[in-house]
C-alpha cells in the first residue's frame, strides 16, 4: 500500500523539482474559477452555441497563452505556423464536438421516432470519437510539412512509472466522492446518462439496450483521454513545457459545463491531476482507468440510490 502510494506521488515530487510557476498555477485556477462562474451565471453557452462555446474555450486557452509568453519572454511562440495551426486545431475541435445539431437532424430524418432518442444517445458517444479523433490526425498531417522552430523542445521524456494497480487506491475515494455528490437532485436528474423509458414517443429501454450503452459511453472516455492527456498535452509541450498541463485544464474544464456545478469545479483538480500523471510517465493507461471507473460509478450509484 505505502509503495503504491509513493508511485502515485512520485510524479507530482518530480514537478515540484522542477520549479513550477506558482504564479502561473494561480492564475490558471483564477481563469477556471472566473469562466465556470460566468458560464453558470449567464448560460453563455446554450444562449450562443456556436460564439459562446468558443469564447468558453478561446478566451482562457489563450490568456494563459499570452500569461506563459510574457513570463518566459517567448514571443516567437506567436511568429510560429505551427502553433498557429495547433491552436486553432484544438478549438476546432472542441467547438465542432460539442455542437450537436447536425446529429439531431440527420436522426431526425433517418430513424423512427419511438427509436430516436436511443440513436441520439448512441450518437453522442460515437461524435466523441469522431472530433476528438479525425482532428489531431489532420493536425499532425499539416505539422509535417511546417519548418519546426529551433526554440521547440523535444518530445516528452518518460520520467516516473507508475502500475496500473496503484491508480485504484485513487478510485475507492473518488467512488466515495460520487456517492455524496449523487445524494443531489441536480446529479440524480442528470445521471444516469443510459437511455430511460420515454413513454411519450414510446421508447422502452432494455438491459441489453443499457449494457450496450455502457460499453459505448466507457469508450468515449477513452477517446476524452486521448485527447486531453494525450495528444493535447504532447502537441504543446514543445511551445510550453509542463505549462501544457495548465493549458489543458482550463480545456478539459470547459467541456464540463453543462455538468453538475460539482463535478465542473472537481474536474479542474481531477484534469491537473491526470495530466501530471500523463506528463510524466507518457501513458494514459491511469486517466482511463480513473475515468471510466468514475463515469460508471456515476451511472451506477443514482440508480442504485433510487431504488433504495
């Protein structure tokens, strides 16, 4: 147990090592803090899909953009093709993800009407795939035929290992986590995210129906990892460093928004968290297992307290 748990710190000791911008930390929780409380307030992604979505992502991404330049006096990062195309590779992305009405049309006009409920929550499992998969690999495409800037720094060094045993000491209290933060009507009208009766359109959902559904939602988060702890945090090391965790944080946090309040402001400690993990032992293995474990727990768990 105490070894497990040493490998589990072992990653954040070696950042401290290295000298992490405090200033640069605080700031980044002030932008989290200051966009989840704009978001809640104002709803300015519902109220202006395509524009407040974008501004949700652009305007934090990007302040902690020009913050990281003016600090490090990297100015050259703005003079760069290729962080150019990155950028705008990752808010892409992420806009285009989360816009959702083109799969409502296209179910609209294909399926059934007592069968499109069901499609649309299949389909928002496989959209995540879809966007946060096709767009990194056309951003790596460009990337190769764009002159790399000498000031780049190489690929991520593995510097910790960590077993895949040792991040289920840090599932259990999550697990726990979950159980109180079900005990919230906002978090049992949200959850589960498996397609319930709709008697209105005449939809009966099924076990094999939920179990499907499971295994479908269980692999988006796959793609999510992929995409944040993965491609996004290596695409930027080279122009920020470590500050590449911070840059994706702010990201990851904002795909939350039409989340519980709780989980949004917890998914800022828990994107930080397996971002460090990522940086430093080059996998992503941990974040998925965290992830999916914490994504059925909270499938689970409301379900459970209902019929108890």
């Amino acid at each position: 147990m105490k070894d497990k748990l040493s490998t589990l710190l072992e990653p954040f000791r070696i950042y401290k090592k290295e000298n992490p911008d405090y200033l640069f930390i605080l700031f980044t929780y002030c932008i989290i803090a200051l966009s989840i409380t704009t978001e809640y307030t104002f709803d300015i992604g519902n109220t202006y899909p395509i524009l407040g979505v974008t501004l949700n992502y652009s305007i934090p991404f990007f302040s902690l953009i020009l913050l990281h330049s003016f600090r490090n006096k990297s100015f050259w990062i703005f003079r760069s093709p290729r962080f150019w195309t990155i950028f705008f590779c990752i808010i892409t992305a992420l806009v285009i993800s989360e816009n959702v009405r083109i799969i409502a049309i296209l179910i609209r006009d294909t399926v059934a009407v007592e069968n499109r409920y069901a499609a649309y929550k299949f389909a928002i499992q496989l959209k995540i795939w879809i966007f946060y998969g096709i767009p990194p690999l056309i951003c790596y495409a460009i990337l190769r035929f764009l002159k790399k800037d000498p000031r780049e720094s190489g690929p991520l060094e593995t510097k910790a290992e960590i077993p895949i045993t040792s991040y289920l000491l840090l599932l259990g209290p999550m697990v726990i986590v979950v159980f109180f933060a079900a005990l919230g009507e906002d978090f049992q009208n949200y959850y589960p995210r498996a397609p319930r009766d709709q008697p209105m359109i005449g939809f009966q959902t099924s076990l094999p129906i939920i179990l499907i559904f499971e295994v479908f939602y269980s692999l988006a988060f796959v793609a999510t990892e992929w995409f944040f702890r993965g491609f996004v945090i290596r695409i930027l090391h080279p122009f920020f460093g470590k500050n590449a965790v911070l840059l994706m944080t702010v990201l990851y946090v904002a795909i939350h928004f039409e989340k519980p309040i709780l989980e949004t402001i917890s998914s800022s400690i828990g994107g930080f968290t397996l971002g460090i993990y990522s940086y430093y032992t080059g996998k992503i293995r941990g974040g998925v297992l965290i992830h999916v474990g914490i994504a059925l727990a909270m499938e689970i768990i409301p379900v459970l307290l209902r019929i108890t």
